[in-house]
C-alpha cells in the first residue's frame, strides 16, 4: 500500500512538472485549432461514405450526441448539412485526396505532442511522418464505422433473437447499457492505437494501456461533465450571441486535447520509470 502510495505520488508530481516544462496549456491549444481543422473533412469524407453503408446520418452525429456539449452538435450538423447540399455526391474522387490530407493533419499534431511528451524528436522522413498521419487516419475511420456498424447490426440481430425468445423489452434495457460499454471499449482501442504507433519510440503495445485508460475515462468524464455545465449554466449564445456554439466547440475541443496530451505523458512517465528500474 505504502508503495502504491509512492509510486501515485511521484506521478502526480511528475505530471505537474510534466504540464509546467511541456507547457500542456499551450499545446493544447494548438492541438485544438489542428482538431478544428481536421474535424469536418474527416466527418465530410464518413458523410460521403454513408450512401455505400446501411447507417442512418443520425447514427454518425449520436454517437457523441450523448457526450458532447448540444451546442458544439448543433453547429457541427447545421455546416455539415450545408456543405453537402452543395454537393452532388462526387466527393469520392480526387477530392478526397485533399480531404484526408486536412483530416490527417489533427493526427500530425498528435504525433508532434506525443515526442515532446517522450522528449524525442521527429528523425522520420516527411513522407513517412505524414503517410503514417494518413494510415491512422483511415484506421481510425475504419474504427468509426465499425462502432457505428455494430450497433446497427447488433440491435438488429438481438431484437430477432430475443423476440423469438419473447424477450424483446428486456434486450433493448440490456442493448442501452452495452452500447456505452461497447463505445468505451472502441474508444480505448483508439487510444490504444495512438499511443503505441504515434511516437517516434520504440514501445510494446502494453505500454500505452495506462495512457489510454486514463484518455478513455477522463475523456468521458470530462466530456460529459462540460455538457452538462454548458446545458445547466454557461450560456454561452446569451454572452457571445451567435459565435457561442463555435465559443463551446473550441473549448470542447481543447479540454479533449488536454485529456489525450496527459495520457501521453503519462505513458511516458512510466517508460522513464522502467528504464531507470532495468
């Protein structure tokens, strides 16, 4: 216990020199703004994708319906559904090229906050740098759909099966509380994924558990706690009128950040300690 005790201690101590030294407020920042910038073309290019995939366009808003702040869904919808419209469904072409370059380039920020984090720097060529940025890009687009998929299919097997049974109404009490489990679960593998092959170290997969724990859970939380205070009492349109709900999408955004650059540091506060203890 004493131990535990200790080793809690010294991590909390080392991530506050850790936020203090890396300057965790400004770069957040910064990694808000590249989200900003990479947010609707990645959502753009599922949207494009969705006529070739049996998921309704509520199904790619609701999953973080739930979490983030109504204001931020609000505004991300409205010029979503704008930019579409303006669309005839042509975006699958060269388009998409520089639609995936944009989105990568919230991934490129994480990769350079991850090596500040691990205090290494970028010795990857341009092209592999970036090309990586694009290939975890894709896979966390594949990710997405898959969490979108399951629930689609999922619900829809389990209602056949469990109306054969005559169980319909206890399935969908039990398929609410899976679908928040079944979420997390892909949000931790996200996490997981990032914080293994996104910096420029050499590490074992189970070294980026403890970081993508943390990201998962107080992603979550964070999240959840800021839409509610948004909900209840920051009204952001009765101060700023119309650029409220770009106000709350950038906060939300920067608390994210903030949330992802800590699980990295975390991972590499325990590298550090493993390296000293060999």
């Amino acid at each position: 216990m004493e131990i535990t005790n200790k080793i809690n201690s010294s991590l909390l101590k080392k991530l506050l020199n850790r936020i203090k030294e890396d300057d965790l407020p400004g770069l957040s920042a910064q990694l808000a703004y590249f989200f900003l910038l990479s947010l609707f073309p990645l959502l753009i290019f599922l949207f494009t994708l969705l006529p070739y995939l049996p998921i309704p366009h509520q199904d790619i808003m609701g999953i973080i319906r739930g979490i983030a702040p109504k204001e931020a869904i609000a505004l991300i919808d409205k010029n979503l559904k704008a930019v579409m419209s303006n669309h005839s469904g042509g975006l699958l072409s060269l388009g998409i090229i520089g639609t995936i370059w944009s989105a990568s380039t919230g991934i490129n920020a994480i990769v350079r906050a991850f090596n500040k984090s691990y205090h290494v720097k970028e010795t990857r060529s341009f092209v592999v740098a970036r090309g990586m940025s694009i290939l975890l890009t894709f896979v966390m687009i594949f990710v997405f759909i898959l969490a979108l998929l399951l629930p689609v299919l999922g619900r829809g097997v389990g209602i056949f099966l469990f109306s054969y049974l005559g169980l319909t109404k206890q399935f969908l009490t039990v398929w609410e509380a899976l679908r928040w489990i079944v979420s997390a679960v892909i949000l931790f593998l996200i996490f997981t994924g990032l914080y293994w092959i996104a910096p420029n170290i050499k590490m074992h997969c189970k070294s980026a558990i403890p970081g993508a724990i943390f990201a998962t859970i107080g992603w979550i939380v964070t999240s959840f706690a800021f839409s509610l205070y948004v909900g209840q009492f920051g009204h952001y349109d009765n101060t700023y009128g119309s650029i409220g709900a770009i106000i709350v999408l950038m906060i939300w955004l920067y608390l994210s950040a903030f949330i992802i650059i800590i699980g990295g540091e975390i991972n590499a506060f325990y590298s550090e300690r493993n390296k000293q203890n060999c």
